[in-house]
C-alpha cells in the first residue's frame, strides 16, 4: 500500500506511475490528498481541545486541594462537559477520515518501477532472454494430457470425480516426479541461502490483506466462512507474514525464505484451451522463495532471484524465456516483475511457470514491516518474491518436451530425486 507521505510529497511521480499503468482513477489522489488535510486539521482541533480539557481538570484539583470549594468549579466542570463532547465528536470525526483514507488507499496500486517498460497488455513486455533461439517442435509432438494417459501418470477425470475439474490426481511415476520435483526446487533455495518453512495452508483476514491479495483477489480465492480463513493462493503470503508487525535491526537482513505448499485458486472465468490439462488448476503445487532487503539493495536482490531461477531451469534442460513484464501487465502489488515461460513443444506455446516480483515498500507498508537504518530511526523495508517453482506447467513442459518412442526421459538433475530415469 502506497503511503500518504508518497502520494503527498511526491503526488505529480504517484500520478505519473499510475497513468503509466493505465489507473484510470486518478482523481483518488487528490481526494487523498484532501482528506488528508481535513485529517490534520481535526487532529489539530482535538489536541487543542484536550489541551483546554487537561487544564482545566488540574485547575479544578487545584481548588479542591486549598479547599475553596466555590462557583468557579461549577463553571468549570461545565466547560470541562462541553469539551468533553466537542472531543468525542472530533474523534468520531477523525476515525472516520482515517477510514475513508485508508479505503482509499487500498484501491491504489503500486507505482511501477522506471526499468519497466511502457505498455498495457502482454504484447508490450519485453522478452530480456531466451535460452534456445532456435526451438524446434515435431508438429507430432502429443500434449501433456494425452500422454498423462497413455503412461497413466496423471489422471484428469478421477480428480473430476473427487472434487472438480482443476484437481487432478498424480499417480504411480506421475507422483514421484511431482515429489522428486518438490525435493530439487527445495534443495537448490536452501542450497542458496534460503530457510526452508513448512507454513499453514489458511490464514486469516488480515494475512491476506498484508501482503495484498485482499481486497484486490478477494474473489479469486477460496473462502471459509464460518472461521473467515483463506485457502492461501501461495505461499508467499503467510512466509511473508512471518515477519508482520516486526522491526529487524541492520544484522538481521537480507532475510530469505522459501517453503513448499499446496496452493488454491479459483480462477473464475477461465475457460478453454488455456485451462486444458495442467495449464491451470484449482490446486496445485509450489515452491517459494521471499526476500526481505534494504531498499538500496532489492534491485540488485531482483536480479539475483532472476538468476537463481534460470539456474534451476537450465539444470532441467527446458527452453525457456524471460520477459520484463510491461506496466499494464503488472500485478497489483509489484513495481517489478520478471516472468518466465517455457516452450511446450506438444501444445507449441509459452507457459508461465514463474514470476519474481519486487515490491518495494508497498507490502511492507500493509505489515508494518521495519528495520532500524544508520540513523536508528525505523524505516519499511522492501519485500520481493517468486515462484521456484510452480509445478503444473513445469510438469507439463518436461512431459511433452522430453518424449520419445521409448517413454518420458527425465532429466539428469532429476534422477538422484525420482529413482528413474524414464517413464514408461
């Protein structure tokens, strides 16, 4: 969430940074700015009130303790009644205020970072790397789905029957390349610094809300109503949430976390061939990585995730891409993000299998998230996260990439963690 101190002292680069978006409601700032003012003005009015009101009150002891008890302490508890009212009404006033502001400010994402390009839709993010410049597919090449059942590693239709479409049930090889896949992500974070977490699968109201998927995905996500817990989207918000509420001093950062955990989306409105298959589920399996950095240092922290990630893939032996994602494109929190996408040569197109994100302060505002600087006073710090990875699509692009007349070879960096080397 952006700061009143952001939108105030820096309102025409806030305006900038949301045109550049495509924000179309850009006359929220100035009804911020607004009732900001109107927040400092009562806020003046009741301290002058409680003031009179503290005066008063000692000048009414004052006389009980000489013991002239006269009409003067009548007219003062009057006043002090009349004050007393004025303060209540004040107060009511200003925690209205600060509710219409903080409203508002919850509708406002984060301003893009200058590096991102200009641009409204997918078609404007840049691509900044690709690792074969020369992909070939077999238009022979069968899909994930078709060869799930062929080896009987996946099943679609009895996950349909259990629960839904979107659940798909793992079974046999299937299985084991999912958990072997699980082991590796994990390995290679912990292997880079990461502290490996094991997290809650719910959280509540205010978890989701700190790291920005309530209000803005409220709808996307899986609801308990009678404990009002969330099924998370990702582990990012309760890894991140670890750290709510804290002030860490310059020793303690960077901090980086990674955890596995199931993940639950309900993607309304997805329909089609981009929903076939493991293209996207309802739930699914990842692994995370989140850093909490300095703020002179989450760029650079940005592009070592990046890095790391493309490790892990160029170990997988997968072609894949990089794409600085366009302002438009952005999710409603970041400043940055980079996705990456493999090529499925049997649906021959691009998968989104992870994004890293920087989002500055914006999240770290929302948790109340700190460290002390050089100076010692408290200041946010900067929150960044990114798949590492998702597995659906990561399943699905070694499955069709990686077929042959034999079976499914899988890679060698994998063989150490499933016990085989094809499945057939």
């Amino acid at each position: 969430m952006l700061s009143i101190d952001t939108i105030s002292n820096n309102k025409e680069e806030t305006l900038i940074g949301l045109k550049k978006r495509g924000f179309k409601d850009l006359k929220i700032i100035d009804k911020i700015i607004d009732l900001n003012l109107s927040r400092k003005k009562i806020q003046q009015e009741l301290d002058q009130i409680l003031f009179e009101s503290n005066n008063i009150s000692k000048k009414i002891s004052e006389i009980f303790k000489s013991g002239n008890n006269d009409d003067s302490v009548s007219t003062l508890k009057g006043k002090s009644s009349d004050l007393k009212l004025k303060s209540k009404n004040l107060s009511d006033q200003l925690e209205k205020t600060k509710s219409d502001i903080f409203e508002l400010l919850t509708t406002i994402p984060n301003i893009p970072d200058n590096e991102v390009p200009e641009g409204l839709s997918i078609d404007d993010n840049i691509e900044v790397y690709r690792s074969n410049e020369k992909i070939e597919s077999d238009k022979n090449l069968k899909t994930h789905w078709d060869l799930a059942k062929e080896y009987d590693i996946i099943d679609f239709e009895l996950g349909s029957k259990i629960t839904g479409s979107g659940f798909p049930v793992y079974k046999g090889k299937g299985a084991k390349l999912q958990r072997g896949l699980i082991n590796y992500f994990l390995d290679k974070n912990t292997s880079a610094g990461y502290t490996e977490f094991q997290v809650p699968h719910l959280v509540n109201s205010d978890s989701a809300f700190a790291t920005g998927q309530l209000p803005d995905k409220d709808g996307q996500m899986y609801h308990v109503n009678e404990d009002n817990f969330y099924l998370i989207p990702t582990a990012e918000v309760p890894l991140t949430n670890i750290y709510k509420d804290k002030i860490l001093s310059s020793d303690e950062i960077p901090v980086l976390l990674t955890g596995y955990t199931p993940c639950f989306r309900r993607e309304a409105g997805s329909y089609g061939s981009e929903v076939r298959g493991l293209n996207r589920l309802h739930q699914f399996d990842k692994v995370e990585i989140v850093r909490l950095e300095h703020p002179d240092n989450s760029s650079q922290a940005l592009l070592n995730m990046k890095e790391h990630i493309k490790k892990i893939l160029d170990e997988l032996e997968i072609d894949f891409r990089i794409l600085n994602l366009c302002a438009g494109d952005l999710g409603f929190t970041s400043s940055k993000t980079y996705d990456f996408e493999i090529f499925s040569k049997g649906q021959k197109k691009w998968l989104e299998i992870s994004s890293v994100s920087n989002f500055k302060s914006y999240q770290s505002n929302r948790l109340n998230l700190k460290f002390k600087n050089k100076e010692g006073k408290n200041e946010l710090l900067h929150t960044l996260n990114g798949s590492s990875l998702a597995l659906p699509r990561v399943m699905a692009g070694l499955i069709e990439n990686n077929q042959t007349n034999d079976g499914i070879q899988i890679p060698k960096v994998l063989v150490p963690y499933t016990g085989f080397d094809l499945i057939n």
